[in-house]
C-alpha cells in the first residue's frame, strides 16, 4: 500500500471543476464584458445607417461590430473635417453658442476640459502610481498623481505639490483628491493598470516582478531604490531640443483623426445626454399628470420634448406668485401647522426646509466659498466648501469661530465628511464654487485659473494668506 493518501474520485472530480473554472472563467467573463460593448454600440447606431448602406438589408444575416466600424469611421471623419478651417470655425461659432445657455455651458465647459487634459499626448493624468501616507503617518495606501499643483493651492502650501487622487477599494471610481507635498510622494513601479488591479482587489492581485535572479531586495534596500527613482521621477527636466518630428504614417494619422474626433464629439455628446435625460425624467412624471383636454400633444400628431420642464416651471412661478399674497401665507401657515403634528414627517418637513431655506437663501454662504485645508493629516492639503458658521453645542466645544466644511469625494462631490474647523485653520480660495467642484470631480486635472494679484505671482505667500502652519 502507497504511503500516499489516495485522493477519492469525489475530491478529484472537485478539483477538476475548478481547473476548469480557472481555464474558462476569464476568458469566459472578458468574452462576454466584449460582446456586451459591440451588442450596446450595435443597437444604437446601426438602426441609424440608411437602408440602402446597411449590408444588413442585403444579407441574410447580422453582422456584428457594424455600428462599432462605423462609429470609429464617424469620429475619424469628424476629426479630419475638425483639423481644417472650416471645421475650427464651425466648432467656434458653436461653442460661442453654448457659452450662452446658463447650464449647459457648464457642463460643456468642464467635460471637454478634462477630456483635452486626459487625452492629449504630453498628460501625466492619471498615469503615474505613487506611495502616499495617507490616512496618518506611518499608514500607506495607493495614489495616482493628476497633475502638479499650481496657482493659488501652490502659492499656499509654499512648496511643490502634487494633485494625488487616493482611490476606494473595491471602486476606484470615487476617493480623495489630496495635495501631497513632493517629499511625501513615492514612485512605485506600477502602471496603471496594475494599480487599479491592485486597488479592486484589496491586495490580493499583485504585480508579478523578476528579480533577474538576484533574490530578494531587503527593506531598506527597496525604500533607497523606491527614493532614488522618486528623485529621478519627480525631479525636474532639463528641456533639450527636440528631435525632429518624423513624418506620421497612415496609422498614426488615423489615430490622431479618431482621438480629435473623440475630443469633438464626447463634450456635445455627453452635455446633450445629459440634458435630455434630465427632459425625459420630467417629462415622464409631468406630462401624464396634465388633463387630455390642456395637453397640446392630445391635438398634436407628435410629443413635445420639454413640455413637462415648461409645465414645472410655470407652476412654480404661480406657486411662489400665490405664496407671496396674505392669503398665500395664511395657506402655508396652516398647512405647517398640520405637518407640526404628523411625528416623523414633521421632522422630515424641517430638516428639508431648513437646508433648502440656507441654500437658496441671499445672504446665505453655504456651498459659496472654497477653502484649503489640511486633511487628513499634517503637510497634507484637500479642498472643502464653508457651508457655514458650527452651531449649538458644537461651538461650545470646539475653539472660537468654527466653521462647518463640507469634504467632498472624488469625482463624486454629493457624498463626503462633514468637518469642523476653526476658520484661522482653513484658507479661503478665490475660485468659485463652481471651479472648485469642477477640480474635485476631475481628481485636480482640470485647475481653474490663478485670480491672485499679479504682484503674489513667483513671490512667496503675501502678508494676509500666509501658508497653512506645518504641524509640530
């Protein structure tokens, strides 16, 4: 009899199954994430393709990809016409029409910003993997460094920083953006794909590396090779003159073409599906509630896009119109005076109204000013918004003059931490609210513009906004 155990016919067939499953499943679950971007691209923009150029109308089959081949031609086209004169002038004339309507050039605004910066050829965003202490000294975690900081956060933090984005796990689509001081910043030798491998996982895929058959690299050996790199990384460039530039072969060209037209499109694309989402969603929930009989698509041989918007505004106008009289008022009294006794909706109906009221509100400063403040520890810096001055027993127990700071995530800003500062803790921006939201949700690739007087520029911090105090 063999010293061996001998394995059961039970645990073999086990292990088996989950050969199997180690062979198919990746290939099983990438075949599939593939099938479902064609099938999606497909239904969208084949129905598009005119009878008589769809190959479908002439063959007994499908064929799949068609709207992928000619989605990539259309971008590609797009991108030549974009590169000649009549395509910057179109595009001009254009943007020049959007930078016109209120909401929409907002959203156009800060979608092509960042598409230009994540896109263009000379961007570092979002391709370098860096070690940060992060929440506290003495604790690590993963970062991806957008940019270099620069303007007003540069000129308050006093030294070269960097715009660190330290994502979730397993979602590394919402984070912290932080400003992380160069000393602070680590190279690690990731791309960035192995980074966000590294992030969804918790640590459990970890980059395979060849130590050429050297053995292991002791501690502080790989801390000096990790500094080292960082110096030679992080240090700045001597420019040289460049080489001269050959000339790009059809791929190239082709690829320079798509990526413009890329640049061209997504902006308009995702701004006008945005919009028409936002019209579609009230649409749906007005439109069914308007009698047959006032309802112009009853009469109408076709729907009208934005009539539930229309309907929405104008009623509230009337609303606060009527609200405005005695006998508006006497209503609302009457009607609060009701809710005052209903137990959980009337502290529903407060707290709702209360925010709305602090919000919305004239001389309210809530979500009005940007300020710099240290997070989450010293030599470490993040934006926050003033949502105003702490109340209640939170005075009482923090230092004078504390202030309520809204942390928002990144690119999330609707979720994050609710602060409590005393305002000589925090520095006011001059960025609008606006621009600072726009640089929290591109995780610092889109910096608005230095508004500092030209005299602070190249000099050290003025009298008046010294740097945010070093810590010990």
């Amino acid at each position: 009899m063999s010293d061996k155990k001998q394995v059961s016919f039970g645990t073999r067939l086990r292990n088996y199954f989950l050969a199997g499953v180690l062979v198919t499943a990746p290939a099983s679950i990438t075949f599939w994430l593939t099938w479902r971007v064609i099938t999606f691209i497909d239904n969208r923009i084949t129905p598009m393709i005119p009878p008589q150029w769809n190959p479908e109308s002439y063959l007994p089959f499908g064929v799949p990809g068609l709207g992928l081949i000619v989605a990539l031609l259309f971008l590609m086209l797009v991108g030549f016409l974009a590169a000649g004169y009549l395509g910057r002038l179109t595009m001009s004339i254009g943007e020049r029409i959007v930078a016109r309507l209120p909401v929409i050039r907002s959203v156009y605004g800060w979608t092509k910003q960042l598409l230009e910066t994540v896109l263009s050829q000379s961007s570092t965003a979002f391709r370098e993997v860096v070690l940060v202490e992060y929440p506290r000294r003495g604790c690590w975690a993963v970062g991806f460094i957008t940019g270099e900081t620069v303007g007003e956060v540069q000129h308050l933090t006093a030294e070269t920083v960097f715009n660190v984005f330290v994502p979730a796990t397993p979602n590394p689509t919402t984070g912290f953006l932080l400003f992380v001081p160069r000393r602070d910043v680590h190279h690690l030798d990731l791309t960035v794909e192995e980074g966000i491998k590294l992030v969804i996982s918790s640590g459990i895929v970890i980059p395979n590396r060849d130590h050429d058959g050297e053995g292991e690299v002791g501690v502080e050996e790989a801390k000096a090779q990790v500094e080292a790199h960082a110096e030679q990384t992080l240090r700045p460039k001597r420019r040289k003159k460049p080489p001269p530039v050959p000339r790009a072969g059809v791929v190239t060209r082709l690829r320079n073409y798509f990526f413009a037209g890329v640049l061209v499109t997504a902006p308009i694309a995702i701004t006008a599906w945005l919009a028409w989402e936002f019209v579609s969603f009230v649409d749906s929930k007005v439109t069914p509630l308007i009698p047959a009989r006032w309802n112009p698509e009853t009469y109408l041989p076709f729907s009208l896009p934005g009539l539930g918007v229309v309907v929405v505004v104008v009623t509230l106008i009337l609303v606060g119109f009527l609200t405005a009289g005695l006998v508006g008022r006497s209503l609302i009294a009457s009607g609060e005076r009701l809710l005052a006794r209903m137990p959980v909706i009337r502290s529903l109906y407060s707290a709702v109204k209360q925010i709305l009221e602090t919000v919305f509100k004239e001389q309210s400063q809530a979500f009005r000013e940007v300020v710099l403040l240290e997070y989450p520890r010293s030599d470490c810096w993040a934006l926050g918004f003033i949502t105003g001055p702490a109340e209640h027993g939170i005075q009482d127990l923090t230092p004078d003059d504390s202030v309520n700071i809204f942390l928002p995530t990144t690119p999330n800003p609707t979720s994050g931490f609710l602060l409590f500062l005393p305002r000589t803790a925090v520095r006011p921006l001059t960025m609008t609210v606006e621009e600072g939201i726009k640089m929290v949700v591109s995780g610092g690739i889109v910096t608005p513009p230095d508004r500092r007087a030209p005299a602070a520029e190249g000099e050290g911090p003025s009298e008046g906004t010294p740097p945010i105090a070093r810590s010990g």
